[in-house]
C-alpha cells in the first residue's frame, strides 16, 4: 500500500481518537475505506461513552460501514494495533489489509494477521503514539480496564 495514502487514511481515525478522548473515552479510532477508496465507516472507541464493552474502534467503524456484500479489499485503518476481538472481527469478515498507526503502547494482534494473509501496514505514527502516551499517563484505570488488565501497583492514579 502507498505509505501518503495510508497516512491520509490514518487521519480519518486520528479525528475519530480525538472525539472519543474529548468525549472522555479511550484516544483509539479506526476507519474502514472500500477497495475504490471511498471512505465506508468510521468510528472511535466508545466502551466508557456507551457502557458497552464491545465497542471498540474497529467495531464502530465496522457498524458504521453498514453491511457489505464482501470486505474483500477493504481497508481498515486504526490508530493503534488491533486487539484480538478486533483481529477476529477482521479475519471473520474477510477484510483484507489494516493500517496500523502505532503499535508502541499495545502490540495487539496485527502479526497473527500478517500470517493469515492479511496485509499489515504499521506506520509507527508519532502523533498516535503521543496521544496514546498521554491517555495512559493521565487515565490508566481506563486504559487497563480496555486492554483487560490490572493497573500495575503504583499506577491508580494520573501521572503516578
């Protein structure tokens, strides 16, 4: 894939974090693009806005994108590496490569999917990184809450 194309991409989900951290949820958004370019769905992680643990980014954007007769081709683009639920959610429905905007703060499941034959692009984003840094720093009840796992002793409140 054209790394400009997939930084142009990556700023669809940028905007998408951006909401979901002024909102007061978790920076991670996601974006699904057609194989013709266009733009199908886009969304950012609402877990704490909705209550609802299944809603990640790639999930949003999925839903956004409505119902599809195939994904083959299609691009899902998300500001940090997937996680397995959202591997999964890429594997089942046939997506055929994702963009990864940092894979720094969460090594997710984006090489299980390289060896299932879906192309990974990770494009070691500084502004993802940076946001993601920041979210983890200030908010890490939340950010282990989202990954699944207990916040390390010393770590329950911001900037400790």
């Amino acid at each position: 894939m054209d790394t400009e194309l997939a930084r142009l991409w990556l700023g669809t989900a940028l905007h998408e974090a951006r909401d979901g951290l002024a909102e007061g949820g978790i920076p991670i958004g996601a974006a699904l693009y057609g194989a013709d370019g266009r733009l199908l769905g886009r969304g950012h992680n609402r877990r704490v806005q909705d209550g609802d643990p299944s809603l990640h980014a790639e999930t949003a954007a999925f839903r956004d994108a409505g119902r599809q007769r195939s994904y083959r081709g299609t691009t899902m683009v998300t500001t940090l590496s997937p996680c397995w639920y959202c591997s999964g959610l890429v594997r089942q429905f046939g997506i055929s490569r994702v963009v990864v905007g940092e894979a720094r703060t969460f090594f997710g499941g984006h090489e299980w999917l390289a060896g299932h034959g879906v192309e990974v692009v990770v494009l070691d984003d500084e502004e993802c990184a940076a946001l993601m840094r920041d979210f983890v720093l200030d908010r890490p009840e939340l950010w282990y809450e989202d990954i699944g796992e207990d916040v390390p002793p010393g770590r329950t409140t911001a900037g400790s």
